[in-house]
C-alpha cells in the first residue's frame, strides 16, 4: 500500500493505539503526528499530554504539552480548563507543523471536542480534510450534578461533530440516537467501522494450572470489575487467578477490596508496551469484562476495545448484555454472555472450562472478522 502523505491524530491516553489504529496509521501515512492528552492518571510509568511525531514509522520527536494538575476529587471541575489548553496548543503546535511540513492530508480524532477542534484547522488551512470517528455518547444523566453539566456541555460539540468531512460511527446505535434527536439527517447513510483486532494464527487450549482470568482496562467501577471480586468472596474459586492490566481513578478501590479477597490477584498497573500486553493477556485463559448494565454508563454506546483484545488472542470472554456487540459473541458462541449476576458468573466459569477448546476456536473466529488490516479502510475516504 503506497503511503499517503500526512495525517495529525488526536486521542486521549490510553486509547490512541485502541483496536490497532495508530498501528494503521503508521503503515498508511508518511508523516503522522500524535496528540495524546491525559485525562486520568494512569500511574507513574503514564506520560500523557505529549506530542510524537512519525516519519516512516519511526519516531523522530517528542516533546510534553504544557498541563495543568489537579486533585483526582476535582478533576471534573479542572476540566473545562484542561480543554482550553488542549484547544489552544493543539492550534499552536499544528499551525507551527504546517509551517514546517506543509499541509496535512488529515485531521482524525474520535472525540467531539477535538474534532471541533479539527475543524478549525481545516478552516485555518492546516488540513484538508477532517475525520471524526464517533466512539461514545455521555448520556446527561448522572448522580453528579457537575459530571452532568459537562457531559451537556460535551454535547453541543458533539453536535458539532457533522461539520466534518467524513463521520464514521462504531455502531448502529450511536447513528439511531442522533437520527433519533435529529442531528443526523434520518434517510442518509453512514459508514459503520467498528474496534478492530490484530487476530492471532491459532486457537489455544487450556494448559495452565490454575485457571487465570484477566482484565485490561481503565480501572472504574463502572467497568464492573466488583462483580468477580465479590464473586470470589462468597464462592471459593480454587485455584484460580486474576491479572488486572490497567489502572486509573479506581485503583485505589479495587487494591483495598482485592486484600481481603481469598483469589490471587496480580496487579500489574498501567503497561505502555502492545507486545507486554498481549503477553500477559495470553498467558491468560478467559477474559473478563462484566460491565455495568445501568444508564449512565458510557459503555451502553461504545464497542468493547478490551473484548476485541482478548478475541484477539483467542480468549473466550465472560460479559454483560451492554453493548451491542455482545449479540455477537453471543452468535459465534465466542464466550458467555451474563447478567450482572454472581451465580451466573461462576456458571459462565464453569461452562468456558468444560468447553474450553471450542470457546477458544470461536473467539478467534470472531476475532478474525475484524482484523484492523481490512476493516478501517472506509475511515479514510
């Protein structure tokens, strides 16, 4: 594939490579800059808030984004000053790039913000030509009154999002909510690209002793990671391990619980390297991500990027009904689909180890069906 020229990508930390895509970008464009912006901390090996530029895939300069920090109890309050920064160096430092390189070919983020953000640079004449792959909704309906004051806020840039040149959805349901409220024009049709996966060749069988769960994620609890702690509390889950790959505002919660847990339980914070991840995850037997089935949560619009993860490495997946893609899993018979539930919990266990072999075989399957390589080609039109 003969690259294009240049390509300035925005993401929050620490989804810039979710699904894969800073890896296509890489193998696609010449020159690539990355914006990656912090928003929790994510432990002291996490440098956020920084700008990489790529040339030929290789790195050729860093250097950090001014930032301004906060206690963790405030930092929905310190946010609309976080984004103002974020606005302003993001059009310094880029206008500085178009100086030096020229033109940008594109301007492709995933979040409402800077997307409104990017089409400012087109209007500038920074880039040509501006993606916005819609990845969330933040329904305004939250017990914090101040979580949802920005999350209205956050909507009049989401609004703003169709002043892109190209707006690619991860599922059917972001695009029927916005036709739905009348943002988007109800008889068009959109381009539907979800999470990719970076499949593995070979399914797996079960070989370890004990039996080791892994979650990989952000750790908050809406993420539903209490479900199998509290799991283990009241059923004895012999010989059985959890790896936790990830950290973020809840850690401190999920530390604490884990001392007065009886199942092993490795913490192994927040890892930078893709290679180390994979490692850890495949050393592994089932994946776990038993989001929380309630309103508020963001989850209900996305696509699982920690699922896809684990498809990808041919681990079967224990989840709840909240996205969509669970019907899928549910189809293929990729893992178990629960309700947040303990008994189900440990029935779904039981049921993946006494069918380990073809649990395996259909994760990887499914993962297959959504290799990065061929399915993020209409982002980019």
């Amino acid at each position: 594939m003969a690259k294009e020229r240049s390509i300035i990508y925005v993401n929050y930390s620490p989804y810039e490579n979710a699904g894969r895509i800073f890896d296509y970008l890489l193998d696609r464009y010449q020159l690539v800059v990355l914006f990656s912006l912090g928003f929790h901390k994510l432990g002291q090996n996490h440098k956020s808030n920084v700008i990489h530029i790529y040339k030929k895939g290789s790195l050729i300069n860093s250097y950090p984004l001014y930032q301004v920090a906060g206690p963790k109890s405030l930092v929905f309050l310190f946010l609309p000053i976080k984004s103002f920064l974020v606005l302003i160096q993001i059009l310094y430092h880029s206008y500085k790039m178009r100086l030096k390189y020229g033109q940008f070919n594109y301007y492709f983020t995933v979040n409402a913000f800077t997307a409104w953000i990017g089409n400012l640079l087109r209007k500038m004449k920074v880039v040509k030509k501006t993606t916005f792959w819609v990845w969330d909704y933040y329904p305004p309906i939250h017990k914090n009154k101040l979580i949802t004051f920005i999350r209205l806020l956050y909507w009049q840039f989401d609004k703003r999002g169709s002043d892109s040149n190209q707006i690619v959805f991860l599922n059917q349901r972001l695009i029927d909510l916005r036709k739905d409220i009348g943002i988007l024009v109800k008889n068009k049709k959109y381009n539907l690209v979800p999470i990719g996966t970076k499949p593995v060749e070979k399914s797996r069988t079960k070989n370890t002793k004990p039996l080791k769960m892994v979650f990989f994620g952000v750790l908050k609890q809406s993420q539903g990671l209490d479900l199998l702690l509290d799991t283990a509390r009241k059923y004895r889950l012999n010989n059985t391990e959890l790896h936790v790959i990830g950290s973020g505002p809840d850690d401190g919660h999920f530390r604490g619980k884990c001392k007065k847990s009886t199942l092993k339980v490795k913490f192994w914070g927040y890892v930078k390297e893709d290679k180390k991840i994979d490692e850890i995850i495949s050393s592994c037997d089932i994946g776990i991500a038993t989001y929380l089935p309630e309103e508020r949560n963001v989850s209900y619009y996305g696509d699982p990027s920690k699922i896809k993860q684990y498809l990808s490495l041919a681990l079967p997946v224990i989840t709840t009904n909240v996205f969509v893609f669970s019907q899928e899993i549910k189809k293929y018979k990729a893992g178990v689909i629960i309700n947040y539930n303990k008994k189900e919990l440990i029935t779904a266990i039981n049921t993946i180890k006494a069918n380990y072999n073809l649990y395996s075989r259909n994760a990887l399957n499914l993962g297959k069906k959504y290799d990065y390589k061929t399915i993020y080609k209409p982002l980019f039109q």
